[in-house]
C-alpha cells in the first residue's frame, strides 16, 4: 500500500483503512499463506482457498476484483454465500475471455464494454481515481527532465516505437529520459552473448538504447514522473480511438504536461487545455518543442487541477456505491 502501485484503482475505504474493508493481492503467496497459517487453514490451502477464507472471514458483501484473468467464472460461482454482488474491472481486450458468472463488468473503455456487452456480460462504465499521494510529488517545481517516457518497448507496438525513436532525436539538445521495461528475448538479445545469436529483430535501435533505463514503478515511477517536464504516452491500439491508459492518470496527478496521441479521452482530459495532442510521430517532436518554449508549466497544472478534483477519491467511491445500488 505504501508503495502505491495500483493505487488509483484503490477504493477510498481501503486507502482509509476501513473495518468494512478488507485488501488483498490474492496472488502474492507469502501473503496469502502468513493470513493462512494465523487463521489456522491447512497448509495444502490452494491460494483460491485461501482467498474465498478472507472473503468469509471478513463476511464480504461486495467482492471487487482486479484480475478477473485470474479469478474467473468458477472462482465467482463459489464465492461464500455472505458476497451479494460481485464486480470485476477490466481494461484491456481479453480475447474470448467469459466473465459472465461476475454481476457487473467495469472499465472507463466503452469500447471494450462494448465487446463484452456483445458477449452477454453485464458492464458499466467507471473509472480509475487520482491518489491523493500524487500531490506531494506534483508540488515539485525542480523538474531537470525535459521528456521522459516510461513503459514498454516492444517490436509488437509498432506505432509506439516508432514515436520512441523520433523522440530520441532530441537528446541532443534536450534531456530525454526513457524507463523501458524489456522482453525477456530483448534483454537477451542486446546481452554480450545474445549479440552473437541471430536475434537481431529483437535488438532495440541504438539511441533507444543509449537512452534507456531501468523501468520504475509505484513511488519510483511518482518520482520519475515528478522530476519531468514532459511526461511522452504513447497508446498501443488495445481501444481504438478511445485514450485514458493509466500513464494518463499518473503524469496528470504527478504535475507533469502529459502529450499524448490524438483520440478520444475521458472528461476533462482535453487539448490544449489540460495537455497536449500529437497526430504522429514528426507532430509529436514539433508539439514537445511547442510546449517547452511555451507555457507547459501553466497547462500541467491546470492538467493536475482536473484530476485531482473531477477524478477524486471521493468521486470514485461514490460511483462504485451507485454501481452496486442500481444493480444490486
């Protein structure tokens, strides 16, 4: 929790502490199985025993659950019988994935709601939350990087790599820093050995490369974000047109200008107002340098005003009580 990694999908009475809220990362094994041993369940205890344990023991009327990859229809069917509505969030394609058995399906991605709408589940629309830590870190005004972007590079995200490598070209005459966070088959490919094998497809170009750095997470990622003038997001096509992926959220609420690709963001979200667009990658190079002549400073707060207030804590928990009580 105090690492913060996921924190704007956590719900106002768990970032309180809250009696009538009970967290977990039902996939963490020391976790789960130190609850296990304390409450006496036998050590063969599966972590899905474990977890329908917690749920009983705390007499959970509401299971919310972020990973409903993991915890699917035949988790949700033998649920305790104290759970009266169950909800899964879900933002990013799932394939065929059926989450039918959950009573509600969310994501601030009406387009995927729409594909799971199609397939007989029940959705509504809901959305992350600014974390209230951000503030701390937007306050800051020694902002020495110029462009930072943290994330994946991968060959697989064709346009992203491509707005990767146009960025780089600045490094010349601006402080670009980049967070990447490598393929298990890049990491080898750019190793000593791995330059000898015939992996070269996988090998990032050379300014990417020099430019790259460890990927950070949670407070890392705060700090990143909170030291950078310009925080770069770059979609990766898993919703069309439609925008509002996390590194939205976490530029905005850290104090950085977000640019962004041009599409359809969620409200408040607009350019030229609460940051800025880019049609492609030649547009997103002429659009930082527009920014950093200009008044990037007055739009990354006018960014963070937003957020702070229109996606507040508070908001987002009232938006789940009124999910649950229309449906229930």
């Amino acid at each position: 929790m105090n690492d913060r990694f996921g924190a704007a999908h956590t719900l106002l009475p768990v970032l309180q502490e809250e009696a009538t809220a009970f967290f977990t990362n039902g996939d963490d094994d020391t976790l789960q199985r130190a609850w296990a041993r304390e409450h006496g369940l036998p050590g063969h205890s599966t972590l899905e025993d474990i977890l329908r344990a917690q749920i009983e023991s705390h007499r959970a009327e509401v299971f919310y659950n972020s990973d409903c990859m993991r915890y699917g229809n035949d988790f949700v069917r033998k649920l305790p019988g104290c759970v009266k509505f169950s909800i899964a969030w879900r933002a990013a394609p799932s394939g065929g994935a059926d989450f039918s058995a959950y009573d509600l399906v969310v994501s601030n991605f009406p387009v995927l709601l729409q594909g799971y709408a199609a397939r007989g589940m029940r959705t509504a629309y809901f959305f992350p939350a600014h974390d209230p830590v951000m503030d701390e870190y937007a306050a800051n005004t020694e902002r020495p990087v110029d462009v930072l972007f943290a994330g994946s590079y991968s060959r697989h995200h064709q346009r992203r790599a491509r707005l990767l490598e146009a960025i780089a070209q600045l490094a010349a005459r601006r402080n670009i820093v980049m967070h990447l966070d490598r393929s298990r088959l890049t990491r080898l490919a750019e190793s000593p050995v791995g330059r000898l094998a015939p992996l070269g497809r996988y090998r990032r170009p050379r300014p990417i490369r020099t430019l790259a750095q460890p990927p950070v997470f949670g407070r890392e990622l705060y700090r990143a974000l909170s030291r950078s003038r310009i925080t770069i997001n770059g979609a990766i096509d898993m919703a069309g047109e439609e925008r509002g992926n996390m590194r939205c959220w976490e530029a905005l609420g850290c104090g950085a200008l977000l640019v962004s690709d041009a599409g359809h963001y969620p409200e408040g979200m607009e350019n030229g107002v609460t940051l800025m667009t880019f049609t492609d990658p030649a547009d997103a190079v002429a659009t930082i340098e527009l920014a950093l002549a200009g008044d990037e400073r007055a739009r990354a707060a006018a960014g963070h005003r937003m957020i702070r207030t229109l996606y507040s804590k508070e908001r987002q928990w009232s938006a789940f009580c009124k999910l649950v009580g229309d449906r229930a």
